[in-house]
C-alpha cells in the first residue's frame, strides 16, 4: 500500500512553482507496540473523552480548543479562528533563503520528510529547484504548516527527490551553560589521550546503520513468541559491575589491551555484524485463530524454535 502525504501544497522559489507532496522519511510502525487491557477479563482498555465536573462523555463536535488562563478559567478558541489567521505557508513552502549545511546546529533538527513533485505537472520546475540547490552546495530554508503549526524546514538534494527536515524555533532550545557550568575544568594529560586514541583508533569503522540491531526489540519478540508457544520465560541475571575506577591511566590500558586481544579472534571467525532484514529484525509469529489460549500450545510437544515470520504493522497493532 502506497504511503500517505503528510502534506500537499506547492514549492515556491521565487516566481518557480510545482506542486510538491511531503512524507515521512521514518517509521514506529514496525516496533513492537501494546495495549492496555484488563487484568481480570483480559478486554482492551478504552479510553473515552468525558467532561472534568459532569463525567459525562463529549461528543467530537462539541469539543474545542481553550488556552487555560487560570484555574477554572480558559479562553475559547474556535477552528475557524485558526483558519483566519492561517498562514501563506499552510499551502505553500516558500525558500527564503539559503545557508552552509554546516550553519545549522544539529539540536535544531526534529525530524526528516521526504518532498516529491505531486502528479505528472511540474517535473521540470520541481528539477530546476532541486539541481539549483544542489548545484550551490548549500540548503535552502522555507516554512511549511503540519497540524496547525507554522514549522522552519531545511531542503537538501537527495537522489532525485528533497529531505526536508523541520528545525526547532530557538525558544525549544535550551542552553548548554545551565548544564555545563558545573563541569570541572581538568587537564588531560598527553599520555591519557594517546591511550584514549588509540582504543578509538581499535574501534573505528564506517558508519553502517544495517548493521545496528534493537536489542530489546529482539528482546521483545522473543518473549512473546515464547509466550505464544506456552514455553517459560527466565528472568535475566542482572548485569556485573565493571566496579570502580580507581586509576584512570591503569583502566585505559587495560582497555587498550583487552581491544588488541578482541581484535585478532575477530578476524580468524571471520564473522561480520549480523545484518538486519528490512524493518530491523525478526518478527513475530503470526497468531491462528482468535485468543488462541497458551494451554493449548503446552499440549504438543515442544518444537525447535524456527525463524519467526514477519507480521504486518497491522496484526501486530491489532486490538
């Protein structure tokens, strides 16, 4: 299934225009996710929108926005309100400038979308714009609404589409110095950070995301596919204490020689990271049958466990 826009409007460098689409670039629709149920009956919890002092539930249109002044008191705030004072930037990303990659502090980045031309008009314009960026080395900042809300984005050259990525106002940026002030200023000593360099020097590599795995979403799969086939779950031993640093320069050397001695059994197995399937790993095996109980499992016999089938995001968001 196709995935959907988050937003729909056009592209604007000056009097350049295309119609463009916006997308996610990331998803949480493969992570293992749960419901709350009821312990005694094992029914989903469900929630319902219920007015504070009556207790009464509330219809959907009756429900508006208020910005709360004081305890009992909120100042009403109508949807049609909002859409008089909608921005041109509701329908439009305009570039108002362009600055150096390099320029934007990475704790201004939210989250990455992915900009396409929207239909089989505007190919030609959405290139000029795309190459244009490309061709200066540099990102061009515009504005686009997603719910309701005016965000900064930074547009980039990717293949033949644009990442935008939405960037934090400077009010949702707390300063490093409330933090910092109280580190303690200490000298390092050359000999320290020789020993420091070369443990990093051990360890280096290329950054390969395929290689990464979500221990605890393995982890999470794992328990419940135990869980379906009746078989028991052991609670993990609680992790040993490397204990206390006592010298500093004997624990750097320490660890240099622990990374020598790693390396050379790395390379007789021969052994790369597992590399993980598309949607990060393993998945759950599919259930049969409606509340298909754990007693039943329990009565044949236990087989050797297979690779798990992947589950669509549906099924495992089921309920």
């Amino acid at each position: 299934m196709a995935p959907r826009a988050n937003w729909k409007g056009f592209l604007r460098l000056s009097l350049v225009t295309c119609p463009v689409a916006l997308y996610p670039a990331t998803s949480d629709t493969e992570k293992v996710s749960f419901n709350q149920i009821n312990r005694k009956t094992g029914h989903r919890i469900k929630y319902a929108k219920v007015d504070a002092d009556t207790g009464e539930e509330v219809a959907a249109e009756d429900i508006m926005k208020g910005y709360k002044v004081d305890t009992d008191t909120y100042i009403e705030v109508s949807k049609d309100e909002l859409d008089d004072i909608a921005l041109e930037s509701t329908h439009t990303i305009e570039i108002d400038e362009f600055v150096p990659k390099s320029d934007i502090d990475s704790r201004y980045l939210i989250r990455p979308y992915y900009l396409v031309p929207d239909g089989k008009v505007g190919h030609d314009a959405f290139a000029v714009i795309r190459e244009t960026i490309r061709s200066m080395n540099k990102v061009a900042i515009g504005r686009v609404v997603l719910t309701n809300r005016e965000h900064i984005v930074a547009l980039e050259p990717l293949g033949q589409g644009l990442m935008g990525t939405l960037l934090r106002y400077p009010y949702e940026v707390r300063s490093e110095q409330e933090y910092f002030d109280g580190i303690q200023d200490v000298k390092v000593t050359k000999d320290m950070l020789d020993l420091a360099k070369h443990i990093v020097e051990k360890k280096s590599g290329s950054f390969e995301p395929e290689h990464f795995e979500d221990h605890y979403e393995s982890a999470l799969i794992d328990l419940i596919n135990k869980k379906r086939s009746g078989l028991p779950t052991a609670a993990k031993a609680a992790p040993k204490s490397g204990g206390n640093v006592i010298n500093l320069m004997d624990a750097l050397k320490r660890s240099l020689a622990s990374e020598k001695q790693s390396a050379p059994l790395a390379k007789a197995k021969g052994k790369k990271p597992r590399k993980a399937a598309a949607g990060q790993r393993e998945m759950l095996l599919p259930i049969s049958g409606k509340g298909a109980a754990p007693e039943a499992a329990k009565v044949r016999e236990p087989k050797k466990a297979e690779k798990p089938v992947r589950a669509t995001a549906r099924s495992k968001k089921a309920g």
